[in-house]
C-alpha cells in the first residue's frame, strides 16, 4: 500500500461462537474498528474528501470543517492529514474524552460546543446545535464544509464498497442486514447494494434520550434517511446496548463501543423473526478504547 487511505475498506466479517442467535440462525460481525483511525467512519471520511476533490471544491491547504459526536472526527483528521489538508471539528463537551484526545494526537483544530446535559448524556438538540456551528464556521475563507447530514458522496461509496463487500464476503447468502441510524448514509448505501438481492434491511435507533450509542442521531429525521430503503425499523434502549458492549468484550473479545453492542441487539431480534435459516450482518463500528472515560464497565 502506497499510503494509510489505502487501508481503508476490506475488513472481515466473524461469526461470533457465543453471542449467537437461539434458533440456530447465523450472525456476522463486520469488524469495522479495523480500519486505520479505528471505525468504519473512515470509509465516509476518505469517500467526502475525495468526492469533494473530484468535484473541484477543495484546494490546497483548505481547512475542513465537519460536525461530529461520533467517530467521523478522528477518521476525516486522519484522512485530511494524509492529504495535506487542515482538519476543523466540531463536537459537543458530552462526548467521551478519548475522541477528543484521538483527534488532538492527528492534528485538527476543535471547536467545542456546550453539551445540553453533559458527558456522557447525548440529546438531539447537541446535535442540531453542533451542526449550526459548523455551518457558521465553514462561512470563513478558504474553509470547505463536508456536512456529514447531507454529503452526497457518502451513500455510493457505502453501496460499491461496503455492501460490495457484505455480499461478496458471504458469497451471496446474507439474509439480513442491521444497523443503527447517525446519518443514516452507510445504512442507506448498504440497502442500495443488498435490498434489490432479496435482503431484508433493518434501522435501529434509539429508544430513549439521552441516548448511550454515541455517533447516533437520536432520531431517523435525518437528511439522507429514506424510509423506502429500510424494510422495518426498531429500537434499542440503552441499558441492553451497554449490557450486550459488555458481552462482546467478555464473550467474545470484540473491544466495541456502545452503537456495536446495540447493533448486535437489534441483530439477534432480527434472527428471530427471520428463522433459523437466517444469515444476518451488522456492523462492529468502532474501537473501545474510545470509551472507558463513558463507559467505565469496559475497563475491569
């Protein structure tokens, strides 16, 4: 590989042995923390920048300005630095504190936004407001907004790369597909390479706020969302998220954040109701070592 983007994408997909749904129906864990900054978030990083390139509207040097509670963050710091550009975040103070270290150690600039209820406790409404800020300083000369909500690079990218790679790693036999909804892009991109196959797509959000799953929306009212793509929708409540974190860590060794414990919750429930001849695929989004200040079950 000639530089770390070429890192991105490609990771693999493991059935867990214990966390396994009771009718006997399979499930797959696409570990995405395996890519360079340590989430899945890296595909949307590397697909904005580049798309943005492609398009003329980013120049030497520009800084970047992105809104973020999740782990889009540290994955467009990283994607920035590889290509010379200044990276500029924007996140609320209830995030844990491991991102905001993680994006210090690649370079960007952060711009923090006064939490409603503090850390560790997400609303909606920090979200709205990170996003106003964003929008404010992306106004500034020389200064490209890559608007996460609304980037219409994000859902091919997901569709010709991760749902390419679900299908293929499967040779075809997924049956179900589940995740979470933040922007709802790569949910979206997946149903666009899966759903015309016959594969059932299932949306999670949360079932109540303040909200554990960090990089969530709190709501699927988001831009991208497009409730034609999705076959149902569920949601997931913050204690069994964390309870079914914890597992996977203990069970399983998959060190994941709270939005993969949740995934893997709404997974199961999918097995169920699709039978035991089921192949389900959810994703493992992001590293746990960004949570232990949140999460203090994850350490010991």
């Amino acid at each position: 590989m000639s530089t770390v983007l070429d890192a991105i994408g490609n990771t693999p997909l493991v059935r867990p042995q214990h966390v396994t749904p009771a009718n006997g129906a399979e499930l797959w864990l696409k570990l995405e923390y395996l890519n360079p900054s340590g989430s899945m978030k890296d595909r949307m990083a590397l697909a904005m920048v580049e798309g943005a390139e492609r398009n003329g509207l980013l120049a030497p040097g520009d800084t970047v300005v992105e809104y973020t509670g999740g782990s889009t963050g540290p994955a467009l710091a990283l994607v920035c630095r590889a290509k010379g550009y200044r990276p500029l975040i924007v996140m609320a103070d209830c995030f844990s504190e491991e991102r905001f270290q993680l994006l210090r150690a690649l370079g960007a600039e952060i711009d923090v936004v006064g939490s409603v209820e503090g850390r560790p406790r997400v609303t909606a409404q920090d979200i709205s407001n990170m996003v106003a800020r964003a929008a404010e300083l992306a106004q500034r000369p020389g200064h490209y907004a890559t608007d996460q909500f609304n980037n219409p690079y994000i859902v091919p990218a997901h569709r010709d790369t991760l749902g390419r790679e679900i299908w293929e790693q499967t040779a075809g036999r997924v049956t179900g597909f589940v995740q979470g909804v933040g922007t709802a892009t790569s949910l979206i991109g997946v149903s666009q390479a899966l759903r015309p196959r016959g594969v059932f797509i299932q949306a999670l959000q949360a079932a109540e706020s303040p909200f554990a799953m960090q990089g969530w929306a709190g709501r699927l009212e988001v831009p991208q969302w497009d409730p034609g793509a999705v076959d149902d929708t569920d949601a997931v409540g913050n204690d069994e998220a964390i309870a079914m974190t914890l597992r996977l860590a203990r069970e399983e060794g998959i060190l994941a954040g709270v939005s993969t414990g949740a995934n893997v919750v709404g997974a199961l429930r999918l097995a169920e109701r699709l039978g035991p001849e089921a192949v389900i695929v959810t994703i493992a989004v992001d590293s746990g070592f960004k949570y232990f200040t949140v999460a203090p079950y994850l350490d010991g």
